[in-house]
C-alpha cells in the first residue's frame, strides 16, 4: 500500500458486500478485525466519506484504505511513583487514581501512567503478559479521579474479567451537570459508538452497542446538579455522552460538555466500586472520597443560592 493509500472500484461482482468484508478479501495481510477498527477510526472512506463497517458496497462506489503509519510499541518499565493505595492482598491492588493521570503507556505517552507505578510496586505483574496493560480489567479516563482495581495474576484477572462481563461489578461515580435533570432519577439507555464524522469521539448513535447508566440527583444548585451514575454497561465515555445526549453536560467536560473557569477538568469521580474477592469470593464495597479540586468545585456552585428541590 503507497502512502496515498489503496484505492478500490466497485464492480457488479464485488456489489452488495460489508465494506469490512469487500477489504479483508481483497487487501492481503488485514484481518477482519483489523479493518473494522480502521473503519471505527476513520481510516476507510467510501466515495470520501466515513461510513460503518456494515455498509454494503455498490457499483460504482470508490472505497479508500489509508493505513496509519506504524508506531512503535511502547514499553511497560517500572516507575517510582507514589500510588494512594485503598487495599491490597495476595490477588489485587485497589487505588485510588488521581485526575490527569492516565492508566497504560500509549504511543505518544510511553512513560509517567499509572500502571508504571504499579509495576514498580508489584513487580509480579510483568509474569502476567507481556503487555502495557497486565492486570488491568478495567480503566479510567485521564481526567477521571477515583477507584480502580488491578489484578496481581492471572487467575485474579479472568475472575474479575469475568464480574465485568457479566455487569456484576457496581461502578458508582459522582458528576456534576449543568442543568436540572428531570426526572430527578432515572436511567438512560442509548446506544454508543464511534461518531459518524469524527472518530475520536463517541457519539450516541443507531446500530452502537447497548449502554445503560442509571442516575439519581443527589443535589440541586442554582443551573447545575450532583448526580449519582451508576453504569450497568462500561462503553467508552459513557456518562460523559449520556448526560450530553439528554442535555445535562458534565462541568469541565471539554469535549462533550461545558467549560467552567473555576474547575480545569471534567467532573468525573469513581467513588465507590463493588465487586467479589478473587481469593474468597466475599463482596466487598470500595470508596474514594470526592479530591480537592472537586470538593472546591461544590463549593463555588453551592454559594450560589441554592436551587429548590
């Protein structure tokens, strides 16, 4: 494939085949799980538009494959880097992560994450797989404060994959919206997925994969509301677009809800996650209290008069 990318025009035989499918058969060397992820990513164009991976080619069309430019693997190496520690036993490690933080190294952002510095404390965890990721069943946004839990081997890590995939894990965040949700409890069921136009996003969209958040307002405020989310499903960014897509963005949110001078990132906290003990299989509830700059924030909302419930 030339930098330019590969070019592709639709004959009456190739007609009616999935975009995913019509390339895989006829680009040597992508799997069909390779190009569904250039499609998600923007990467595949038919007629020079972004389309769905569902997306049945015909005559006539011109599809357009540009394969992003390689980037080196990163590499997970331990970091001495102080880690608030919630709980810890033979089977996982349960921290409470600070905003601006982000979990596994990338390309573009090698070094400095949260999983650096717990390999530094759990150095076990590189007998895991030899990922950036080892151990992690679950992750948090960069701008997410709150708890998370890592797995210390194995057998750990498939048990709470495993709590995960079956929505048995609670995930209970606290957010701050603009707006006065209403009813005052509730739950938001939308599908998400990759946005339409920009894929970097996500974007309720049909034909994305079923999302639940329930939602209960714990506080009111004069234009903006705390809010309770609990997430029944775990799709990337989900309170963020939900909230968005009723019209009651997260405060600090800067790509999908509202800037505030008084606050330098989205409004996000896991306080309290629940889950069943690898070794024992007890239940066990975790919790973060909200961090300064949060509590801060509430404070700056709630001296404006407050508004009736």
């Amino acid at each position: 494939m030339t930098d330019a990318g590969q070019r592709f025009l639709i004959s009456a035989d190739t007609s009616g085949v999935r975009v995913d499918l019509f390339i895989s058969q006829h680009q040597e060397g992508l799997s069909r799980s390779f190009v569904r992820r250039l499609i998600e990513e923007g990467h595949v164009l038919v007629n020079g538009e972004a389309v769905k991976a569902s997306r049945k080619v015909k005559v006539g069309d011109v599809v357009q494959v540009d394969l992003p430019p390689p980037q080196p693997s990163p590499v997970l190496v331990p970091e001495d880097m102080p880690l608030d520690i919630i709980y810890e036993d033979a089977d996982i490690l349960v921290v409470n992560k600070p905003a601006g933080l982000t979990v596994y190294p990338a390309p573009g952002h090698p070094h400095h994450t949260l999983m650096n510095a717990i390999l530094a404390h759990c150095p076990q965890l590189a007998s895991i797989e030899s990922s950036v990721r080892p151990g992690v069943v679950h992750r948090l946004d960069k701008d997410t404060s709150g708890v998370m839990v890592v797995a210390k081997n194995k057998a750990a890590q498939l048990y709470l994959s495993s709590q995960m995939k079956g929505h048995r894990v609670l995930k209970r965040y606290v957010v701050l919206v603009k707006g006065l949700p209403s009813p005052a409890q509730g739950a938001i069921e939308a599908p998400i997925g990759r946005h339409p136009r920009d894929r970097k996003r996500m974007a309720v969209i049909e034909g994305g994969r079923p999302s639940r958040t329930l939602y209960r307002v714990t506080r009111r405020f004069k234009g903006y509301s705390e809010v309770e989310a609990t997430l029944e499903t775990g799709r990337t960014h989900q309170i963020r677009v939900h909230f968005s897509h009723k019209g009651w963005p997260v405060v600090g949110d800067t790509v999908y809800g509202v800037r505030v001078p008084w606050l330098g990132r989205q409004f996000v906290h896991a306080r309290t996650l629940g889950l069943r003990l690898p070794g024992s299989g007890k239940y066990v509830e975790f919790s973060a209290e909200l961090p300064a700059d949060l509590q801060a924030a509430l404070e700056t909302v709630s001296s404006v008069q407050a508004a009736p419930s």
